[in-house]
C-alpha cells in the first residue's frame, strides 16, 4: 500500500516494546499497539529509542518527558533540570495541546504490522 511505513512481524512488537519505523516510534503500551512521531518536542531525542512506563506513556530516552500515545500530548514534562525551571513543563504541556506528536494507525496484515 502506498504511504505505509512496514514495522516488521507482529511477534516483535511485544508489549512495553518501542522501535523506530521510518518516521515513526512505533510501540506496545498494554497490548495497544502505537505509532507516533519520533521527534520528542523539548529538544528532538529519537522517541523510538525511549520506553514505555506503567501507565502505557512513551518516556522520552533524553530527559524524561511523558506522552500520551492516545493523544501524542505531552503528559510530563522534561525532567532533571529541566524540571527546576519554572513554568517550562507546563510551556511544553500546553505546546503539544496544540502541537501534539502525529500519529499513525497500526494495522496488522499477514502477521506483519504497517503504519498507516
Ligand atoms: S529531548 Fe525529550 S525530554 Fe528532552
């Protein structure tokens, strides 16, 4: 299909896994399975080498910032001294409300998984 992105076989997507496809970070919160822009919106850190928390939120590997996969909005903001900043959590929360991550659809054909 023109504009998929090819993820590779469903097996590899196990839950609390996160991966890079093409221009996605492609992941497993729970069994829901996700695909959102890889580029973390703080200072660009490649999402796709982040992880997954308990709460099913993709944590960004450079400082610790949380998103909603659902939504790709910023749910926490960056840590560390970031987080001493006054203020600028709540900056970047209410930047991806209006500038969430993109996300794509994860669909899953002949035990492989495609971004859509
Ligand atoms: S680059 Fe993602 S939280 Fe800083």
């Amino acid at each position: 299909m023109p504009n998929e992105v090819e993820i590779g076989p469903a097996s590899e997507l196990a839950p609390g896994t996160v991966k890079g496809a093409g221009p996605y970070a492609v992941g497993n919160a729970d069994g829901e399975r996700f695909a959102v822009t890889r580029r973390c919106r703080h200072l660009f850190a490649d999402l796709a080498n982040g992880s997954v928390d308990r709460a099913g939120c993709l944590v960004c590997p450079l400082h610790g910032a949380r998103y909603d996969v659902r939504t790709g909005r910023m749910v926490v903001g960056p840590q560390g001294v970031f987080s001493k900043i006054p203020g600028f959590g709540s900056f970047l929360k209410a930047l991806t409300v209006v500038l969430p991550l993109g996300r794509g659809r994860v669909v899953e054909r002949d035990d492989t998984l495609y971004v859509e």
